[in-house]
C-alpha cells in the first residue's frame, strides 16, 4: 500500500474531521483509545479501539466523521493506492 499525504500532521484529542479526511495516518505517541464518531447520527457507525504505544493505523472514515482519543494523537490526511 502506498500513501499520498494530503495536509500537514494534526495534534488532535477532542473530536476532528482532519481536513475532511477520507483515510488518515493515526500516530499515537502513548497508549490510548481512539474513537472514531459517525458526524451522522441516523448512520451511528461510531465505534473506538485501543493504540497500543508507538502505534500507526491508516483509518478509513467518512469525511465528517470525527477522531477524538484519551491522548494527543498525530493525525495525517491521506490518500491510499494499494
């Protein structure tokens, strides 16, 4: 899989898009959750899993769906082509 960066790296702890993001690269520099929230509730696909230290996840989510966690993560919009 190849990734295409899309935006600057986002500090993010309260509820983000990340730019509208469809896929975002999640660092979590600590252990942490991360919750991923539907933006529409009739849909309520939120859900959320646990970072484990030094963790990098490629997210897929709808552009206005929102990514909070229990610490600072890095959040990067990007573009996949696998």
């Amino acid at each position: 899989m190849l990734i295409k960066v899309k935006g600057n790296a986002e500090a993010v702890t309260t509820a983000n898009n990340v730019s509208l993001s469809r896929y975002v690269r999640v660092f979590a520099a600590a252990a942490q959750t991360v919750t991923i929230t539907a933006a529409d509730a009739e849909l309520s696909s939120s859900g959320s899993f646990l970072m484990p230290f030094g963790g990098v996840e490629i997210v897929e989510k709808q552009p206005t769906d929102t990514i909070a966690s229990t610490g600072t993560l890095s959040c990067t919009p990007v573009a996949i082509r696998t």
